[in-house]
C-alpha cells in the first residue's frame, strides 16, 4: 500500500497554492499523454520499452509531419495539446468577466478569443488562431455561436458527446473552490454551449472533482463522495464503479485492465480507440465518457499522490491526455506536489508561462468571492425584512 498523500492540516495549501497545483498539474498531464494518446497499454509498452515514466518524443518520431493519424501535429517532447489550451482560454473568459460564468459567456468572449486572437500553438510550432487547433468537437462552439446564432444554452444539442467540453471545466472548480455544488451548477450552464448528455454531466462533475479537491483535509475518497453526491444517471454509475475497483489497488500497474473492464460497459467508443463503435458518443442517460471515471480511479489509487496518477492516466492510454489533465488536475488541487522538472519542461517545450493563468485565476476568484459575500449578505437582509429566519435564529 501506498501512503495517503493528502497534505496533515499543518501543511494545508493556501488557495493560490491549490489553484497553481491544478492548473500547472493538469498541463503537465496533458503534455505527458499526448504523445501515447489513442494506444493501449500494451502498445505503450512494446513502443517505449515499458512504462511511460516521464516526457517522451512523439509516437512516430520524426515522422511526425506526416505520419496518420496525427499528422501535422506534434505530439510530444513536452508540448501541450488543445486541452491546455482551451483551459487557459477558459481563464481568459474568467479575467475578462470576472464573474461566474454561463454559456453566454463562452459566445460573448470564449468564441472570438478562439477565432481572432493568435498564439504559439505548440503542436503546430507557429503562431495561430487557436480554432485551427482545436478538435472538431470544439470547433462546434464556433460553427453553432458564431455562424449559426444559436441560443447558447442550447448550442451544445447536436455535438458528439464526448469529453470535449470536461476537459477544460478545471478553471470553474476553482473559481468555486470547496464548493462542488456551486461548481456543479455553473459548469452544467458554462457546457450547455459546448455538450449535451453525459459530456455535459461529466463538465459538470469535472468542475465539481476539483472544487471538492480544494477543500481543506480533502482526500481521493471525499472527492469521490461529492461527484457521487452531485452526478446523474450513467456517469454517477461509471463513477461508482470505476472507483470502487479502484480502491482494491494500489498502484497502477495493476489496477490498468481493471479500470477498463469496469468503465467499459458506460462507454460508447469500444474496444478500439481508434475505430469507435456505431453507438460512440451519442446522446444516453445510461452511458459516460470514459475519461472521467478513469480519472478518478487513478486519483483513487494513488491515494492523492501526482506523479502516480498522473503516470498512471497516461500508461492507460486511450484518450490519456485528457485523462491525465483530470487527474492532474485534481492531485494538484489536493496540493500533491507537481514535479518542477516537469513543469519546467513542458513550459519551455511549449513556450508557455504555466504559473501566469493560475495568479490571474486566483485574483479574480478572490474577487467573485467577495462578490458572493456581499449578495448573499443582501439577500439575507432583504429575506428577513419579509420575516424569514435570521442567522442568530
């Protein structure tokens, strides 16, 4: 067994701590997967050597340009993918409204600063529009908001469903840090623009994961209790599962094909990533992403702890970049510590300030909280003018 890794009440990490932990966590994530994305464990094994273990160069080596499927992107040698990039595009919507958010926010600022603001796309080594990078499922945000003029709260009905729109939701945990409920409700609204179905639900869930995991004495097991406590129909099932499998393991090694056996029966795209089913990501109350659960159970058996479960995310393959953002995410909100050689790394390999977006989140969610403050005091005041109960009562 390993040991828990939550951090004593001692050490308990501040807010900004806990905001860089997920945002840098998830990045480093997300840079670790990308280059296996799409295999199985034991094609990781037969290209590497063994386990993934660290940053490693694309699956196709220098063959990248050109080589399917991935061609022309590189993926590798510590270079984001379009996870990281819609998350800090996210905290760009938070500094520009700070506020919470809603799906009117994603048409008002998320849509343009993807179609008219250039920046270094590190898989494309150029400078671009970040829309020519983003997967077609997100490119749907730009078709139905900008083109089609659709209702943002509706815009989602339509896309494939899938982990698109959870991906990026790290950014409204923590603007509702310890509060997974709050998280819940405001990703579920931010998503309604992006997802439909269990993507959506799992948005919501994400967003709920990583403000349970800011909550002072968090665990992997009480972050688990609150998306159990807030998630609906095949996810909270898929959930459930996956992590009750995944407390009988303590390292990732073993728990790889057990974590599959039991998220399996939930997941539409089947047993070959690359050759999804014909039932793959349609709308359905009874499936979820993949993703999500698998996450979680790797938060579960590393007890909390980075490195395991973030290695354990990527060596599982699949779509273990974004895996691996979520459980990076989460471990690094719990304030398990993220390797700075990593992050050193990634930061560099993708020309990236990793820490900028985590002090601009942490000002602007000390802003929304007082904000918060401030109108729950004047609803107070207003309901006990109509005779409601006062605090003292």
């Amino acid at each position: 067994m390993i040991p828990d890794m939550t951090p004593t009440s001692d050490e308990t990490p501040l807010l900004d701590e806990r905001i860089t932990g997920a945002l840098v966590g998830a990045a480093v994530g997300d840079a670790l997967g990308g280059p296996v994305e799409g295999h199985s464990p034991e094609q990781i094994v037969e290209r590497h050597g063994g386990r993934v273990h660290g940053i490693v160069g694309p699956w196709h080596g220098d063959a990248w340009r050109t080589a399917r499927p991935l061609a022309p992107y590189h993926k590798g040698d510590g270079h984001v993918t379009d996870d990281t990039l819609m998350t800090h595009a996210l905290v760009r919507v938070y500094a520009a409204v700070r506020d919470h958010l809603d799906a009117y926010a994603i048409a008002e600022h998320l849509v343009p600063d993807l179609m008219t603001n250039p920046r270094w796309i590190p898989e494309l080594e150029t400078e671009t529009i970040p829309l020519r990078r983003i997967f077609l499922a997100e490119k749907w945000l730009v078709t139905r908001l900008h083109y089609g003029h659709v209702d943002p709260r509706e815009a989602g009905v339509g896309n494939i469903v899938n982990c698109g729109a959870a991906m990026y939701m790290a950014p409204v945990g923590l603007v509702n840090a310890a509060d997974p409920a709050g998280a819940y409700a405001e990703a579920l609204d931010v998503a309604g623009a992006h997802q439909s179905s269990y993507g959506r639900e799992a948005a919501g869930v994400f967003a709920a994961a990583v403000a349970a995991a800011c909550a002072p004495g968090a665990t992997a097991d009480s972050v688990v209790a609150a998306c159990l406590s807030v998630a609906k129909d095949g996810t909270r099932a898929a959930i459930e599962t996956v992590c009750d499998t995944a407390s009988r393991y303590s390292d990732f090694e073993s728990a790889l094909r057990p974590l599959r056996e039991a998220v399996a029966p939930y997941d539409t795209v089947g047993p070959d990533y690359r050759t999804p089913s014909l039932g793959a990501r349609r709308p359905s109350r009874l499936h979820s992403i993949e993703e999500l659960p698998v996450a979680l159970g790797m938060v579960v058996v590393a007890r909390g702890d980075y490195r395991h479960a973030v290695l354990g995310s990527v060596n599982y393959g699949r779509d273990c970049d974004s895996i691996a953002t979520m459980a990076g995410a989460v471990t690094g909100a719990l304030g398990s510590e993220v390797p700075s050689y990593w992050a050193k790394e990634v930061a560099e390999a993708s020309r990236l300030d990793l820490h900028a977006p985590a002090r601009t989140l942490t000002e602007v969610t000390r802003e929304i909280f007082a904000r918060d403050v401030c109108r729950r005091r004047a609803h107070e005041a207003e309901f006990a003018r109509l005779g409601g109960p006062r605090c003292s009562d």
